[in-house]
C-alpha cells in the first residue's frame, strides 16, 4: 500500500479510508481495468442509439482493431491482466470479476459472429465455437505480446487473427 499510494502521491490514511485494506484496492484496480475494456468492446458491438449502425464487416474490423490497440495491448496493462488471471483460481474476488468480463465478451462475440453467419449465409458456421476459438487466439496473442515482443509484433498478432476471421467469414474481410 505504500509503494502504491506513494507512486499516486497520496497518503496511507487516504487509500486505507478509501479501500480499508490492500485487498479491496486491488479488487478496484481489476474492477477498474476490466470496466475499461468493456467500455471499449461494447462500444463497438452495441452502437449508441441514434448513430448509425455498421455494417457487420466494419464492426470486424473495429472489433479487430480494438483488440490488438494500443490502449488494449499496453505492456503494462496486459501485465496487470495476466497477473489477476495468474492470482484467480486461489482469490474468489478476482474470478468472480474475470470470469463475468470473459462471458460478457464470449456473449458479445457470439453475437456478432451470429448475425455474419446469417448475413453471409455461411454454412456450417457455429458462433459459439468460431468466438471460443477467436478469443482463445486473442488471449493467447496478447500473452505473446507481453512475453516476446520481439518475436510477434502488434501488426503480425492482427495479421495472424485477421487471418482467422477470413477464414471463417471471407465475405466480410478480403
């Protein structure tokens, strides 16, 4: 808590009468990173009301941009990520938060995936396993990033998911 409230300039008093204990600021901080991404998917996925939809290859694309973004893919912030994934199966908390951010994604993705399966009219297409398997690829190119930065760049991680959404939708992404 120190470190902590000495890196954000304040003072102890202030962050244990805000949080009351390391435990609960490290549940906001995973509260606060999760709200973000979320913020920025769903941005993406559910247009605000009186703007105008995109079309569903567009939202591919935004979708895929998002994901592999600067803001997404920060070191530092996939850093945070793995950490509370790593520290999940032993803290209720933390599971409980990562596993509802991953089943709003999942839900989210399936959607989408749903509706270009029935606009392209793709046969033997199953949402739920094309988005499993999408985002298992994303979890796992962000994880590259963080680990081997030399060894896949953000352009090649896109090229590489880009790849996978042109298999399974060629008439959305050329």
């Amino acid at each position: 808590m120190q470190l902590v409230t000495r890196e954000a300039g304040l003072s102890l008093g202030i962050a244990n009468l805000h949080f009351q204990s390391k435990e609960n600021l490290l549940a906001e901080t995973l509260r606060h990173v999760t709200k973000e991404y979320n913020d920025g998917l769903l941005a993406i996925l559910i247009p605000e009301s009186g703007t105008s939809q995109a079309s569903l290859a567009d939202t591919l694309e935004r979708l895929l941009d998002f994901q592999l973004s600067h803001g997404v893919t920060q070191r530092q912030k996939m850093a945070v990520w793995f950490a509370y994934y790593g520290e999940a199966s032993a803290r209720p908390v933390y599971q409980k938060i990562c596993s509802s951010s991953d089943r709003l994604s999942m839900q989210k993705v399936e959607e989408l995936f749903a509706a270009v399966i029935n606009e392209g009219h793709y046969q033997d297409r199953d949402p739920q396993q094309l988005a499993t398997g999408y985002l298992a690829l994303i979890d796992g190119l962000w994880l590259n990033l963080l680990i081997a930065p030399r060894v896949l760049t953000k352009a090649r991680g896109k090229g590489l998911a880009r790849a996978y959404l042109q298999q399974a939708f060629p008439k959305h992404l050329s």
